[in-house]
DNA sequence: AATTATCATCCTACTAGTAGATAGGCAAGC
DNA sequence: GCTTGCCTATCTACTAGTAGGATGATAATT
C-alpha cells in the first residue's frame, strides 16, 4: 500500500470522525493531503468505496486492540478498563466514534457502511461477552448482571460518555463514567451471602 | 405560531435524528411538508436558525417530560426507569437522539447549535444526580456511586444503547441495557454490612 | 548501453447535480 | 392597502465523479 493511500485513509477517518460523512468531501480531504480532488479519485474512485475501506481499518485496529488486552491483562475488570481507555484516546484527541458518526446518518448510509457499522458493534458486544463470562467463572465479576447485561452497559456506556464528554469535560468527565462502570461491574462488597425471601 | 412553522419543525427533526445535520436540506423539507423550498426560506430564513429551534423545542419538550417524571414517580430508581422509556420511544421510531447527531458532526456545527448541544446534556446530568441524590437520602440506591457517578453512566449508557440498539437488536436489545442500569443502581440485595480491612 | 514500452501517480479542465439562499411577483384576508 | 404565505426563477458555491494529458520511474527490448 502506498503512503498517500495510507495518508488518505488516515486523514478521511479523522474528518469523519470530527464531522460526520455528510459533513466532509473529497475537497476537505484535498486540503489536507496536498493532492487534487481529482488524484484522490484515482485511489479511490467512490466516497463510499473510500469510507467502507476507512471502516474497515478501523475494525481491524479494534479487533488488533482487543486482542493485545487478552494478552497483556488476566483480570476481567482490568480487561473492560483498558478497553474504556481504548475509548479515551478518543476523548483526548477530540474524535468521536467512527461508527457513533456514521450511525448518525444511518437513513441516508450505503448498506455496506451500515453492515460493517453493524459488524464493528457485535463484534465488540461479543468480546465484552466472552471476557465477562470468564471473570464470572473466576468469581472477578459482579455476578447480579448476566454476560449479555454487562456487554451492554459497558459498550453503551462508552459510546456514549465518549460522544458527551467530548463537549462537556473531556477525559476528566469520561473517567467518571470508567470508575461507574468498574464500580457497578465489581462483585459486592465482602458479604456474608444473606438473602431474603 | 403557524401550522406550517411546526410541520417544518417536526419534519427537520425528524430528517436529522435519521439523516444527521448536513445530511438533510430544504430540498428534502419541501418534499415532505409541500411547499417550495424557498417558502421554507420565509418560515426559517437560514438552515441554522431552523435546527437551533429544533433544538431548544426538543430541550423543551424533555425538560417537561422531566418534570412530568418527578411529578408521577416517587421512588428513585422508577424515575430513572421512565427516564430511559423516553429513550425507547426513539429506539422504536427508529429515531436516534437529536443532540446525539448534532454532536457528531461538531467541528462544523455553528457555536449555537453546540452551546444548545452541551446545555441538553448538561440538564439530563444535572437532572439524574438531582433524582440519585433524593434517592440515596432515602436509601433506595446503591450509595456506592456517588451522584455524579450515577448520572454519568445513566445519560451515557442511554445515548449509547440508544445509538447501538437502532443498528442492532431495537427495543429488546435496549431493555437489556435499562435491566442492566436497574441493577447497577439498586442496592446491593441485603448485606450484613461487613467490610474488609 | 541505449532505447522503447508500460505503468503509477499526479495534473488541468470539465460535467451534471445539489446546496443554501435571494429577488421579485401573486393571491387571499383583515 | 398592507401583511401573510406562498410561488417561479435565479444565484453562487459546492458536491462527487469523469476525461484526457503530463511526468517520471521501472521493465523490456534491441
């Protein structure tokens, strides 16, 4: 791959990122890159075929992601909180989500845009899933909330604290959604198991 | 105020809780409320004055429904539970949230549509630490969030599963995500109080 | 080694269509 | 007779996308 396929990649996912797909053009992207309107149609002849690409890079630095936390951390709760921290880069650079921005137009999105927008969503709910499930069978986990429920709460959650956070307080605001989540994800505290009923 | 002023009102809504702000255009209102798009220009002179008052109705319209909230729900956690029923309302129209599509395309929105953006938020928050604070004084919370803590992840969890649910699973995905809200709020199912350390 | 052909990458110049917005006119109602 | 609410016609700026040419590097041929 080349270098201006690459530049062109990196910027277009910026833009949408910080304006939507609607909101960026093949002009925008021009400005930055430094080559005509005209040259970025010979990378990419479509904008939509330009953004499927964006996504689909995106959902593989994800899954790449994902798959260094297994790695590198054993505990549930710490997994989920680097995974919010993969959101916080976000925050701190000002860019939304890729797939929370192209959700917003999803009326008026080419199918495969919406299908890999779906594709990025499950992938990162079953993740969630299997690591909470795990943590479960290692007693790490809050037990009251059932893998499906807790997937939920965290990827929700996330998306959204990093939409809002970005307008509010930034990483402070998104690290009191973190320290909520890891709090309502932690089993309860030393109990003698009484229960009524 | 004029049945077309509100038509148009309701139909830009509409368009961009699905289309998002620069995905929709005056050539789209006119198809749908039948006059010209140069009418629309008499009504709403500029496409920016149309959405801020889109958006302080919608402001609006929430706020009452808050206050609405309080007014017939007593107990803490039944009010943030209708809260979250205002939410599915879009999940089964299949309309996301307004602010939430304002906020993705940030960069380019005009300063008043942010400040409005930023103020929605900031009620919702406001709102929620308000409910979780009367709630924790009467002991039908789990204390172990603090208020702040609490609204945080209720507003964004929201957003999120609001945003998520529309691609993915709609109103039975979403309801994942409210029992799971539920449970991270209640409090902890009856504990002998004992503390490690 | 010199020459030729091929290909990748960019360019200028252009298309048709759409964006938000304006000018000025027409009809109905108070 | 002025205001309200709509119209047609038009404007400029921008959209994604196309046509065809210039450049320069690399490969193939002589």
């Amino acid at each position: 791959m080349s270098d201006m396929r690459n530049e062109l990649l990196t910027s277009a996912e910026g833009l949408i990122r910080r304006r939507g797909y609607s909101g960026f053009s093949y002009a925008d992207l021009s400005d930055r890159v430094g080559i005509r309107k005209a040259s970025i149609h010979y990378h990419f002849p479509t904008k939509e075929g330009l953004v499927a690409t964006v996504l689909q890079t995106y959902r593989d630095r994800y899954m790449g992601a994902l798959h260094r936390i297994e790695e590198n951390f054993g505990n549930a709760l710490d997994r989920i909180d680097a995974y919010g921290r993969l959101y916080l880069i976000g925050v701190d650079k000002g860019l939304g989500c890729l797939c929370a921005a192209l959700s917003s137009e999803l009326e008026i999105l080419p199918v495969d845009l919406r299908t890999g927008t779906v594709a990025f969503f499950r992938e990162h709910l079953a993740w969630i899933e299997k690591i909470y499930q795990v943590g479960r069978q290692n007693a790490e986990v809050n037990a009251s909330l059932d893998d499906l429920q807790a997937a939920r709460i965290v990827v929700s959650s996330l998306e959204g604290a990093l939409m809002i956070e970005r307008l509010l307080d930034g990483s402070a605001g998104f690290e009191i959604t973190m320290k909520a989540i890891r709090t309502s994800l932690s089993p309860p505290i030393l109990v003698n198991a009484t229960r009524a009923g």
